[in-house]
C-alpha cells in the first residue's frame, strides 16, 4: 500500500541523502537504496551548507557539520571548480606539509587562502598555479615568516610583499623617514 515515489521525495527530504531509489519488490516488499552524500568543504563559510565532492551545494544542521572541512568562498554555481583549484593548490603545496584550510575566488578572478599554518595568500587570476609553486620553491628559504598571521601577496612577478601579524599601522614611515607616531 505504500507509493514508492512519496517514500522516494521523503527519503529525499534527509540532510545526507544525495539520491534514494526506492522500488516495490512483488509480492510485498521495498527496495530502497540510499546515496549519501560526501562532503568536501564547507560553502560560503558554513552556517549548514557544505558542498559534495561533486561540487553539490546541500545543507545539514550546523552540529553535524564536520570539523576539520576546508571553506571555500566563490560565486554562484563555481562549487566544482573552487574544489579542483583546492585539490590542485594542496598538491603543489603538499612537499611543504601544507594545506589550504580556506579558499576565496575573488571578482577580479584572483585567489585569497588561508594555509593550515595561519598564512594567508594572495594569488593573482594570472597562473596562480605557477606563482604558488614558485613560492613553494623559495619558502623554505624564509621560515621565520611562515608565522600565523602573516600575509604573502604573491601577485608581484619578480618578488612577494609580506605582512607580518602586529606591525603596527600608526608607525608607518613617512617621506622623510620619520613615523607617524613621532610626529
């Protein structure tokens, strides 16, 4: 006496449900099989919405959003290719036992990450992926900047600017080499 279509949408009704096939099995029985989906990141920063390892955008209730997730930021239907750039920027940073915790496409097509040892990066739309690992070539050289905090803006083609977390933005140096403060 059960519809297999009504049990199917409210199977589908579930928060890890991807897809439910559900059908009637004679003389009296169903069969149901359920696809869970697998998250990869948090979307947008979280509040329940996580994206698939298909690029899927679906929601959870915020107490069963796993941990340890990446955050990806980026516009409207960009979730599948927020998570190739994520899988291809934690390869090039994998020699460096690196990891990018959270990852922004902004609207000028460049990148902002943060790494899972609190530096943050600034990436330009212009090959991103030879700039970072360019970085990964010479960042073992600077050690004393890989400090939580720091910010490497790595759009320069010659060079990065770093910045470093308490430099202070009241002792900025004037034209005639004195700071602000002390004038």
């Amino acid at each position: 006496w059960l519809d297999p279509q009504a049990v199917r949408a409210s199977l589908m009704q579930l928060p890890w449900v991807a897809n439910a096939d559900v059908r009637r099995v004679w003389p009296d029985r169903l069969d149901v099989q359920l696809t869970r989906y697998q998250a990869a990141a948090r979307w947008l920063g979280g509040s329940g919405q996580l994206l698939s390892n298909h690029g899927e955008i679906f929601t959870v209730p915020d107490r069963e959003v796993p941990k340890d997730l990446p955050s990806l930021y980026g516009p409207a239907q960009s979730g599948a290719a927020l998570l190739d750039a994520l899988k291809t920027f934690d390869g090039i940073l994998s020699p460096l036992s690196l990891r990018v915790t959270a990852l922004e496409q902004v609207p000028s097509g460049g990148w902002r990450c943060i790494l899972s040892d609190g530096v943050r990066l600034v990436l330009g739309a212009q090959d991103p992926e030879g700039t970072l690992r360019r970085w990964v070539a010479v960042v073992p050289q600077l050690q004393s900047y890989l400090v939580a905090g720091a910010t490497m803006d790595l759009r320069y083609d010659n060079g990065f600017a770093v910045a470093l977390p308490g430099a202070t933005k009241s002792g900025s140096a004037q034209g005639d080499g004195t700071s602000q403060g002390e004038k």
